[in-house]
C-alpha cells in the first residue's frame, strides 16, 4: 500500500505543473487571449480544470501518506494507531483492528470489528473538488474533440 503512494505522490506533484503548462502553451500558440477561438479557450480551461484537479488530489494524499506513516510508525502509543484517534476513541479503542487506503474516493479508513468503518485524515473538499472538476476537464476535453468543424490547419488556426 505504502509502495503505490510513492509512486502517485511524486505524480501528483508532477502533472499539476505539466497540465498548467499546457494550459498556457494552448493560449500561447494561438497569439494570445485576443486571437484565441472557443477551440482554445475550451482546451485551456480543459487543462487549467486538470491542473487544479490534480493539485487537490495531490493534497489529499500528503494527507493520506502522513496517516500511513504515523500508522506504520509502532512503537509506544501505537494502538490504537494515531490517526484513528478522533474525539471519542477512548470508547472505540478496543474495537479499532487496522486501516485502509482507499483511492477512488481518496481516503484513509480505519477499520473497526463492531461500530463500523470509519475515514479520517483527509479534507473534506478534496474529493468533490476532484470529482467536479475531473469531470469538467473531460467535459471541454470531449467538446474539442468532437468539433464539428473539422476545417482547422496544421497550427491549429480556422480555414
């Protein structure tokens, strides 16, 4: 579990940057904001709606990485593990039996053998910012690709 986390870490602090640029170079290639057309504007906010999307979900899993590291920590005062410890966990302590990463939705779980599961760790407004503006991406992504008009040149410039 921990092994996946490094490698989507770096990955997510890698394509925020990645898809931003495009977003600038779209703009760029078409001799700025005055001469671009709806064809690029909507590839623009394609990338700039990935990049934030992106950049959220990589908050979220510094969050869910921290948790996993104090969970696999050990030592003293490690049971219950220290994420797992919310308000209340005094009267849940006996029952908490370990922890899970869930990715789609970004979570960090602790499991528990007899009031149920319950997340922890990582911010609320991760995974609809995620969702919402994923969703968004392929919205202009899909728009652009199936323009109707297919008369474009090669630098991308109307016929």
């Amino acid at each position: 579990m921990a092994f996946f986390l490094l490698l989507l870490v770096p990955a997510g602090l890698i394509f925020p940057f990645v898809f931003a640029g495009r977003a600038v170079g779209a703009l760029a290639r078409a001799g700025g904001p005055r001469l671009a057309d709806s064809h690029v504007w909507l590839r623009t906010a394609g990338f700039a709606q990935a990049a934030i999307a992106l950049g959220v979900y990589a908050w979220g899993l510094l969050h869910v990485t921290g948790a996993v590291m104090s969970a696999e920590d050990g030592g003293t005062n490690s049971i219950p593990i220290p994420p797992c410890r919310t308000p209340g966990w005094e009267q849940r302590a006996e029952g908490i039996t370990g922890y899970r990463v869930e990715y789609i939705p970004l979570r960090f779980v602790c499991e528990t053998d007899d009031i149920g599961d319950y997340t922890v760790s990582v911010p609320g407004y991760v995974n609809p910012v995620f969702f919402f503006l994923g969703l968004g991406a392929a919205v202009c992504f899909t728009v652009t690709a199936l323009d109707s008009d297919g008369s474009r040149t090669q630098d991308g410039t109307r016929a």
